[in-house]
C-alpha cells in the first residue's frame, strides 16, 4: 500500500473527468499526472483509449492499470501525489509553472507552495539548445536539514519530469526555439517507438489515403518481428526487430506498389537493418544505384533491371521500403518518391502518438 496504488480510482476518475470537461479543483493535479502518462508508452496508449471512449469500461480499465503502474514504479510521483487533492489532505502543496517573458524567456520556474516557498528552475541554454539546466533555489535548500533533503530528491526529480512532459505536451515556445518539441529535428531521439503489429499496420496508407486509380492488390499483412513477408533484417539480433507490415496497391493490370513497414527497438538498430536491405539489394547483379531526394532520417533507391524499383527510409527507429514492380522502373522512379514521403509522413505521425492520416501528394509538402 506504500506504493501509492491505493489512489489509483481516484486518479483515474480525475482524468476521465478531465477529458469530459467537467474537472473540479482536481483538475491541475490531472493535468500533470496525464502528462507523466504520456512519457510511458503504455500509460500514453491509455489515454488515447480514454479519450475515444470515456465510457468504456474496457478503456478505463487499461487506464487504471497504467496509472497503478506509474504509482507503483515510481515512488517520488507516488509521493507527490500524496500532497495534493488526490491524495487526500486538506490544504495540498501546490505546483505553479511559470515562464519568464521578460528578462529571460528562457528560464521556466517551478514552485512547490504554499507555505514551502522553494522553487526550482529549468532554464534551456539559449546558445546550446540542447543543454538545460535544472537549479534549485539556495536560500531554500540551505534551510533544509539533510533528512528533508533526502526526502525531497524524489520529489523535485519527479516534478522536473512532469515539467519537462509539460512542456513537451503544451508546446512552449522558448524565445524563437520550440522546447522539444516533437516534431522538431532535435527530439528525433524521444520519439515513440512503434512496437506491436497493429500499430505497425496502422501506417500503411490505406485506399482513402492514395490516389484514385490504384486498388488493394494483396494484404494488409502484419506480424511480429519477422516473417514470410518480411525476413530478419538482423541477423543475430533478430529480438530487435519488432513488428513489421505490407500491403501491395496495382492499378489495372500494372504497375504495383509495394508498401513494407519494419520497426525495431531503436534507431541505431533500424539504421543497421537499412544497410543490411541495401545489402541484399545491391548483391543482385542487375541493381542500379539511384538518386532519391532525402526523406526521413536517410533514404535510398535502387533499380533492377527495366521492371523493379525500391526506395529505402529511416524514420527513427521503422525502416520504410516501397518496392515498384512494372514495366519502365527507371522512368518511374522519380514517381515513387510522393509514395515514400507519403509513407514517412505516417510513420512519424505514429511515433508522435497520432493516428497515422496522411494522405497521398503528387509533389512534395
């Protein structure tokens, strides 16, 4: 019972409350517990259920089990929960986020209230983007003794955490630089990492998201790790290959295309699967190296012979690969690049927690 898990229900029924809109004095506490649920991977698919269906018993389930995972795994937020409406006392330490706007719109400072005026500042280095700077105010931490102290470290990491996760979630625009924000170039590395077929599925484009013309030829196939469609593009590490999905699209009778979704545990590891295709690629003799504008994190394109064309991208850690398969593959290669953008697209909408719908452009956004 220390853990925390007992105010599960109670947190949960603060966060259904909060996506129906009807939030009580409740509602700044849930604001922060649904942003320190979206850092797990688990707690943020929850919340995407609950918000579809408050109602569904089945979605507040998986919600209360996030929750008590969170509670259970970490005991600094178990902790700070504890002083606030949630966890029962009457008058709860307070939490205030505040930036700057003047004179430093780069520091964002976070006070622990009422009565303990400690505050603790995060402050992004305005020439090093990628540094921040977490500093507790001194005058407070002086007046400590070191058992409070003690007591305390979970609690200011924890909430320098749900501050960075807010951010994160709000968007807050530091001076002219977003603050990690999600789809920038450098949170590349926090993106969500697509682990299960469905998900992998979901980025195939489906028949609303190409252009007209084309029809579903064969699929949409999916497994996990490897298959008969997909084979392990890691040989020796094949657990790092989670999931994987394809669909085949054709217009009347030819040419097809070949859409195959491939993710792994991390970008180094996609990264390592992208030179094993080109591999297997380029080990055929009649394959041509290709030029292909950059999509993603890195993009390639082979032909082979008049009739197969591949286009290869990285986005994070899923591999991408549209395969042509037709008569004039040198001449229709350019034609595969919107069909790569179009697929990159959704894989990054999957990674940043969205439901992948993007659709076909004949020329590049």
């Amino acid at each position: 019972m220390g853990d925390g898990r007992e105010r599960a229900p109670r947190v949960v029924g603060a966060l259904v409350r909060l996506t129906r809109g009807t939030a009580g004095p409740d509602r700044a506490v849930a604001e922060v517990v649904r942003a320190r649920l979206q850092l797990m991977p688990e707690g943020a698919r929850a919340l995407a259920a609950i918000e579809a269906g408050p109602a569904d018993p089945r979605a507040r389930g998986e919600l209360t089990a996030a929750v008590a995972q969170l509670l259970a795994t970490d005991p600094g937020f178990a902790q700070y929960l504890t002083t606030t409406e949630l966890g029962g006392p009457a008058d709860p330490t307070t939490v205030q986020l505040r930036t700057d706007p003047e004179p430093d719109p780069t520091t964002v400072h976070l006070r622990v209230g009422p009565e303990d005026r400690s505050t603790v500042q995060l402050r992004v280095e305005p020439r090093n983007p990628s540094t921040v700077q977490l500093r507790v105010d001194p005058a407070a931490a002086g007046a400590r003794a070191l058992a409070a102290r003690r007591s305390n470290t979970a609690l200011v990491v924890a909430l320098a955490l749900v501050l960075i996760a807010a951010l994160v979630a709000l968007g807050i625009h530091l001076g002219s630089r977003p603050l990690l924000q999600p789809t920038g170039p450098d949170f590349a590395h926090a993106a969500r990492t697509v682990r299960d077929p469905a998900q992998a599925q979901g980025v195939l484009p489906d028949l609303t998201a190409m252009p007209s013309g084309w029809q579903v030829a064969s699929g949409p196939r999916s497994g996990a790790s490897s298959g008969p469609d997909v084979p392990c593009l890691l040989p020796g590490a094949c657990d790092q290959q989670l999931a994987y999905a394809t669909v085949t699209f054709s217009t009347t009778p030819l040419p097809s295309v070949q859409f195959t979704v491939v993710t792994f545990t991390s970008a180094e590891a996609a990264g390592r699967a992208f030179d094993t295709r080109l591999d297997l690629l380029d080990a055929r003799g009649d394959a041509t190296v290709a030029t292909v504008p950059s999509i993603g994190d890195r993009s390639a394109a082979r032909t082979r012979g008049g009739s197969t064309a591949e286009t290869l991208v990285r986005v994070d850690s899923v591999l991408l690969y549209v395969h042509y398969s037709g008569p004039g593959a040198t001449v229709a290669l350019p034609g595969l690049t919107p069909f790569a953008r179009l697929l990159a697209e959704r894989a990054q909408q999957a990674e940043q927690g969205r439901t992948p719908d993007a659709v076909f452009h004949a020329t590049a956004p």
